[in-house]
C-alpha cells in the first residue's frame, strides 16, 4: 500500500515538489554559511518524493541529547538557517504543499495524499533539526517522550 501511495504521489505531484527542494538544497550548498540547510533539504527531497511510511521527528527527540553549551550553539545556528529558508524557498514550498493538500482533500480517495502534503508543509519552514524516519521509528521515539514527559511530572509531584 505504502508503494502504491508513494508512485501515485510521486507522478502526481512529489517530483516537483522533491524538484524545489533539491534546488533549494543546491542553492544553500553553495555557501559555508548554508550547509545545514542543505543536509536538511535533501532529507526533505527524499520525504516530498515518497512521503507514505516516513515521519520527520527532531534531531534532540531522537538522539535525545540535553541541554548543553553545544546543542544551545547548533539550535541558534539551525534558527538562523531556519529564518533564511523560511524568507526564500520555505514560503514557496509552504503555499505549493498547502494547494497540493486542498486540492487532495477534495475528493475521498486524495484525503491520504492531502494529509501527507499538511505534514509536508509544516516542515517546509523549518526543515533545519529533523530528520526523516519510518513511521514505526517516529512512534517510538515519540513514544519515549511521552514516557520522560510523564516520568518528569510524577517526580515533580
């Protein structure tokens, strides 16, 4: 089914958007400054062609690293990045996802795809920190979340 979904997708419409993120990702390569930005385009590029059976979850949720002199760095540096592409390729990508997933959701059989094209566009502002991963890994990551979250409020009681 996931192959079915991805090959309708892609014909349909994730070849062009996959193709506005991979030139995103080759215009920010072209600059020191844009690299991450890069890295995470064409994770997205990977994500906008064949969505069904992945999930984008955050880098900090799935190495689970705390709070340190390092990841404060890298998270203002992945802000900035965000900012950037947000002001260039993210509003684009964002308005091309949000039109690719009302024209799904009008009918039954695209309800699916418009679901997959919502997920895509909330990444598409910030797609600095994410990583792309199969659904079954996305649930137990956050699955583990849930159990710190609610570990921290028993211990906080």
């Amino acid at each position: 089914m996931r192959l079915a979904g991805c090959v309708t997708w892609f014909v349909l419409a994730g070849w062009a958007l996959a193709l506005i993120w991979f030139l995103g990702g080759v215009v920010f390569a072209l600059s020191v400054i844009g690299l991450p930005l890069a890295r995470s385009a064409m994770e997205m590029t990977q994500l906008s062609a064949w969505p069904f059976g992945r999930d984008v979850v955050h880098i900090r949720d799935l190495d689970q690293k705390q709070r340190n002199r390092l990841t404060a760095t890298s998270g203002t540096i992945g802000l900035v990045a965000n900012l950037i592409w947000a002001a260039s390729f993210g509003s684009l990508l964002f308005i091309a996802y949000l039109l690719a997933g009302i024209v799904s959701c009008l009918t039954i059989i695209g309800i699916p795809f418009g679901i997959q094209a919502f997920k895509l566009a909330g990444v598409s502002f910030w797609p600095v920190g994410w990583r792309v991963v199969s659904v079954e890994l996305a649930e137990i990551v956050r699955t583990r979340k849930a159990r710190d979250q609610l570990a921290g409020y028993a211990t906080a009681m």
